[in-house]
C-alpha cells in the first residue's frame, strides 16, 4: 500500500501560541477524514480570528491534547530548535512472517501529515536611559506593533494551511483504505509522533540460544524491532 505524505506549510510560532495552532490543524485534519459518525463542533480560536471544525468526539479531544502536550514539554527541553509532529493514518494488518522483534498485529501507514513548526525566541525590549532617545522611540510601542504585525501573519498562514488540508484531502482519496467494521468509532486509526532526542540512552544484552551468543545494542526508549547493532559473540 501507497503511503501518502502531506508537508504542510512551515509556521513560525511563540510559546503560547503552540497548544491552538496545533489544536486546529490536527483537528481539521482529524474532521477530514472522519468516518461520518460525527457530530461537528465548531471551535472559534482565542488568539486568531480562525474558526474551524471538531468531530466531537471527548476521546479524541483527550488524546490530541495529550499528545500536544507532550511536545510542549520537548520544545521547552529543546529551544531554538525547528519541530516537528506527525499524524499518521494505518491499518492493522497480521504480519504474515512475525519474529522476535516484530509484533503479529502490523501497522501500515497509509497517509501522513507532517506539521513543522519554528519556535521564535523573542528577546524582550530595553527602555532607553535617554529621554530624548525615548522621545524619538519607544522600544515597548515598538516590540507592540511588531507583534501585531507578526500575529497577522501567522493567522494568514495559518488559513494557508488549513486551505492546503482541505485540498489534499478532497484531492487524495484513492488510497484511503474500506471503512473499519468497528462500532462507534468517528476515525481511522491513527497516531501522533513526536520527536525524540537523538542522544538515547544505549544498553546492552546478550542472549544465548543454543549455545550462541547474539549481542545487541539498542536505545531503551525505540521499539524493540529498531536495533541498532547486532553481532556473533
């Protein structure tokens, strides 16, 4: 099966402003492919004038507000860093040659959305000790109009993106797999990812079957099919 991938437009954002961008943008991903058995909400954004689409579904609120603020939590432990969040759209299938490291039930991705966002770091502004300078400028009604002009330009973008969900999600359709025979579920399975620091912390096992010892190394917090050494000892 076809994986379909959607980058959608990088925004730049501030601190306080990542738990509603990604509110919406998941949420109007989420609405467009939902199953039907929905009952719409209609959310209005607090800081844009910005209204979009929930699927009324509690459950489905919960986790995409967990899963946000899970990456809260990694763009304060990673600052001055780009990030990125993933909503990814599967289907489970049995694994038709399971192993050691491979679960029976896998998982095929069938689309995937790609959200990056560029966390700002704004400095704050210092008062002039010179009236005469202060007169001349005034660095706080100044730091004042250019967050308003930067705000209007993350909301302008922000449509820009929820624009380019809606067409992706008319536009590709063709790969969207037959609806699941399950009872009152309002989507496609799915999950979120978030990132992951690269500096994982490594261990190492050492399994003796029939006599031969298999070495692996491997970062305690990746799946355990994600091995990253394997040797005869």
């Amino acid at each position: 099966m076809n994986c379909e991938v959607c980058q959608l437009k990088e925004l730049e954002v501030e601190h306080f402003e990542i738990g509603e961008v990604l509110r919406c943008i998941l949420h109007t991903i989420v609405f467009h492919r939902a199953l039907g058995l929905v009952r719409p909400k209609d959310v209005d954004l607090e800081l844009f004038e910005i209204t979009y689409v929930q699927c009324g579904d509690v459950e489905l609120e919960k986790k995409i507000d967990e899963k946000i603020e899970q990456f809260i939590s990694w763009v304060e432990k990673h600052p001055n860093k780009k990030s990125q969040i993933c909503l990814s759209f599967y289907e489970e299938k049995k694994n038709k040659q399971p192993s050691w490291f491979s679960n029976k039930i896998e998982r095929i991705h069938w689309e995937q959305w790609y959200i990056s966002l560029n966390v700002a770091q704004h400095t704050k502004a210092h008062s002039s000790k010179s009236h005469h300078s202060k007169l001349a400028f005034d660095p706080a009604e100044s730091a004042v109009e250019e967050r308003s002009v930067r705000r209007a330009a993350l909301e302008a973008s922000l449509r820009e993106v929820m624009f380019q969900i809606i067409k992706f999600a008319n536009e590709k359709k063709d790969h969207v797999p037959p609806i699941p025979n399950r009872e009152g579920i309002v989507s496609f399975p799915y999950e979120i990812t978030i990132p992951r620091c690269c500096f994982l912390e490594v261990s190492l096992m050492v399994v003796s079957v029939h006599n031969w010892n298999f070495e692996f190394m491997f970062c305690l917090n990746w799946p355990v099919h994600q091995i990253l050494h394997l040797e005869w000892t």
